[in-house]
C-alpha cells in the first residue's frame, strides 16, 4: 500500500504554527515511507474563504519547503462530485431529506435544554419502516441528512489518542448538503479522501470529535476508512491555546522577523514529537527519523527562546552561500543592493556568530554597503577625543600607502601605528571602528575594513577627522 496523506487547509487566515506543524508531520510521514503528500484547499464556506488566504498558505508551505506531489485541489471546484456522493447517500437509503425550519431547530433546542437534555435533531423526518412522514411543506428547500446509526460504537484506533470509542447514540443526524444544495465539511472531507486515496489523516485534534461521523460516512459508502492520527493542541508559554497574544503565529511573519526556514521547521518537528532527546534535526534526517508511533500525546508548549537558538544555530552552520539567498531579501527590505558592496557570503561569514536573527544581521551588514548617518553618541564620548585627529590621519596615511587592500594588509598598518604612536592596539582600533562604523560594534577591526573595502574605508577616515577636528576646536 503506498502512503498517501494530505494537509487540507481552509483558507480563511494565514498559515499559522498549529497548521504548519500538522503539513510538516503529514509530509514528513508520506516522505518517510517514500509516499505522496497532497495539498487541498477546503474553500467550500465561500463567506469566510478568501484569495489571499489560500495565496498566504502556498506561499507558506513554498517558504518552509513543504512540497507536495499532487495539488493544490480546491473543493469548490468538485461541487459536482459531492452532489453525486449525496445523490448515491439519498438513493442507498444513507440520507434523507429534512425541512425542519430554522424555528422548528430552535424551540426544538430550547425544549431540549429545558429538559436539562442535551440538544440534538430528534429525527423528525428521518425514514424508518413503518413510520409515516410529514408532507413536505411547499416551497421549503430541504437540507439532507445522514441517516446515523441508532446504536453500536464507532472505534477511532487513532496513532496518538490510542482507542477512542463512541456510542453512535451520541451522534445526531449530521447535515450533510445545505437548503441550497452546498455539502458541509464532514461530507467533503470524506469524500475527497476517498477519492484521493488518502490512507493517513494527520490532523489537529480539534477534529477528533468529527471523526466517528466520518468514519460512519465512509462506512455508509463501502469504502475503508483511512488511518487516524490526531495531533495534541500547541499552548503557549503560559499554558493558554497559542494565539496571537503569545507572538507572532503567521509563518510568514517569522520570515519577515528574520527567521530561516530551516529553524522553523527544526522548531515545528519537536513540537510535539521527539526522537530520545535530539534538538538539531535538517530535514533529510527529520524524513528518515521521523514516526507517527512518537508523537507525544499531550500538548506542546511553544518557546520562543528555543526558536531563537535553532534559528541561530541555522545561521552559524549553513553554508554562507544558502544564507544570502534569505539575508539578500532583508537587505533589499531595508534598501540596501548587495551588489553595491562586498561579497554577501563574506559579510555573512563575518556575521554568524554575531546575529540572532537575519534582521540583526542586515543591521548589521548596513554599513558595508551604504554609509551611517551619524556617531553613536556614547561611543563618540568614550573614545573620541583631542588626539583623536592625528591617530586618525596616521591611521589614513597608512592604510591610504597600502598596494593591496587586506585584512592583513590593515592589521599591519595597526600594529605599525600603535608602536609608532607608542598605544595599546585597543586604543588604535576602537576609535578607528567608531570612524568607520559609527558604533563600537563590529567584527574584527581588520575584518571590518577589509569588508568595507579601500574607497569606503579611507572616506569614513577622512569623515571622522573633519569631525573630531571640529569637535576639537569647538
Ligand atoms: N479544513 C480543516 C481545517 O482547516 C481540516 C480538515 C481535515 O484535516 O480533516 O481545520
């Protein structure tokens, strides 16, 4: 049997953490066992449906890489198909049509409630042998209803909840097609998983309580229901249902605040599945290790700190050249052309180990590629003073006299001009980084001029002594 799972999004908001993790488990589980993963886009509420939503969770699964090998469908281009499975529901004695009117349903419910009962439909116009119906009432558009069995249980074997049993005494008469003619989610579903030969549903266990009925619905049809695996709820630091209030839950918005792809989904992975107590995962060991059997069955808590670590540990070991294709975007959102500049794998080789983010990063690679506007005041206080100038001059006469521009050519003319001028090479070299950067904060100062490069470097210099000059005989 080749696995087939899907991710099956409505596309009514973003592509959020919860939803991430149940495409990235659902891919990793068709991956794992060399099968197919399919995306559905389950658009059939047309109200709360909209274009950028279904454009916001493509653009999502392209970022995190999750690609999937058949899809997107869209379930409102199989209306036809759905009418037919009710047609056959309705012709096989499984549905029946209801006209019970929305006032019906509510005193109905209210009469139950009085009971202390529990609402539900009570079956009304549901055919049974020997029972005479209503009349239909004229000009009323039924919906139709799944004709639920009366008793007996219905056993969900589920991957992570073990056996969950329901009494089909519990279930009411699903709905199944609207008054005008549209089918609800649980048929839907259902009939696109057989139709797609879906033979593992990994989904959020907010669905959990939906399953005996789809599982009835399959049931109902002949066909073999898929697997189950119904994934524990993703809280919080404090322990409340994660949502916005907790940080950003849009994965895009972890892109725009800097994160790499990779430490998200690193991130995702443990987030509710572990494999003895391993953190660092890429993606080919993830596919290889990973294992419905290990999902943890209760719920996960989400740390931003230890995103922040993966994301860091992502930055630090990929290879440069991988990094430039994320950190060029975020230059480019700060209006910076890496073209302009050194070569973007060398900025980020000198920035690794320096950057939580790649937000930090092009913050920090700012000053390669266009000038600062002005001197940290702090720093200009702490280390620019009344020698200043001729340190600076000096430094600019030797660096302006080197044939070859350099890390090493630049330490050199450090190292010369501390002696010279008789200072510790920290003397030399943080107002020199204040001249050239404008803070205190840089790589290595050799690094950091070679970087800036001899035109950019020997401009600054000239910039900084026209000011301490100024400031001096101020
Ligand atoms: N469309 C449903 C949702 O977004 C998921 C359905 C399913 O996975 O069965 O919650």
């Amino acid at each position: 049997m080749k696995i087939r799972t899907r991710f099956a999004p409505s596309p009514t908001g973003f592509l959020h953490i919860g939803g991430a993790r149940t495409a990235l488990f659902s891919y990793l589980y068709a991956r794992r066992h060399g099968g197919d993963f399919i995306l559905r886009i389950e658009d059939t509420d047309l109200e709360r449906s909209t274009a950028e939503s279904v454009n916001a969770i493509l653009e999502g699964m392209t970022w995190l890489g999750l690609e999937y090998d058949e899809g997107p469908f869209y379930q409102t281009q199989r209306f036809d198909r759905y009418k037919e499975i009710v047609r056959t529901l309705l012709d096989t004695g499984h549905a029946y049509y209801c006209y019970c009117s929305k006032e019906e349903l509510d005193a109905l419910r209210e009469a139950q409630m009085a009971r202390k009962e529990k609402p539900r439909y009570d079956g009304r116009w549901r055919p049974e042998p020997g029972k005479t119906l209503p009349e239909p009432p004229a000009g009323v558009q039924p919906v139709v209803r799944f004709r639920n069995p009366l008793d007996g249980e219905v056993v969900v074997e589920d991957f992570v909840r073990g056996r969950v049993v329901f009494q089909n005494s519990e279930l009411d008469d699903l709905i199944i097609a609207r008054s005008d003619g549209t089918p609800t989610y649980n048929l839907t579903v259902v009939v696109d998983d057989m139709d797609m030969n879906i033979t593992h549903v990994i989904r959020g266990d907010d669905h959990l309580n939906n399953t005996p009925r789809q599982i009835n619905l399959y049931r109902a049809l002949g066909v073999e229901p898929p697997r189950f695996a119904h994934l524990p709820m993703i809280h919080g630091s404090d322990g409340a249902k994660l949502s916005k209030r907790h940080g950003a839950v849009s994965v895009m918005q972890y892109r725009d605040d800097g994160f790499m792809p990779e430490a998200l989904l690193n991130y995702l992975v443990r987030l509710g599945w572990s494999h003895g107590d391993q953190e660092i995962f890429d993606r080919d060991e993830m596919i290889r290790l990973f294992d419905i059997a290990d999902i943890n069955h209760s719920a996960s808590s989400f740390n931003p700190e230890k995103l922040l670590w993966l994301n860091q540990h992502y930055l630090k070991t990929s290879s440069p050249a991988h990094v430039a294709r994320y950190l060029s975007w975020h230059l480019g959102n700060q209006g910076i052309d890496p073209s302009t500049g050194p070569d973007i794998e060398q900025v980020i080789a000198a920035l690794a180990e320096r950057s939580k983010t790649l937000i930090d990063m092009a913050q920090q690679a700012a000053i390669f590629y266009r000038e600062f506007e002005s001197y940290d005041e702090t720093a200009v206080k702490k280390n620019f003073d009344d020698s200043t100038p001729s340190l600076l001059t000096a430094l600019h006469e030797g660096f302006a006299a080197l044939p070859e521009w350099s890390a090493e050519g630049a330490h050199a003319v450090l190292v010369a001009t501390a002696e010279r001028l008789e200072l510790k090479l920290g003397k030399v070299a943080q107002p020199l980084r204040v001249a050239l950067t404008g803070t205190t904060v840089s790589p290595p100062i050799d690094l950091t001029l070679a970087l800036i490069g001899r035109e950019r470097s020997l401009a600054r210099l000239a910039r900084a002594i026209d000011f301490t000059q100024a400031k001096k005989s101020a």
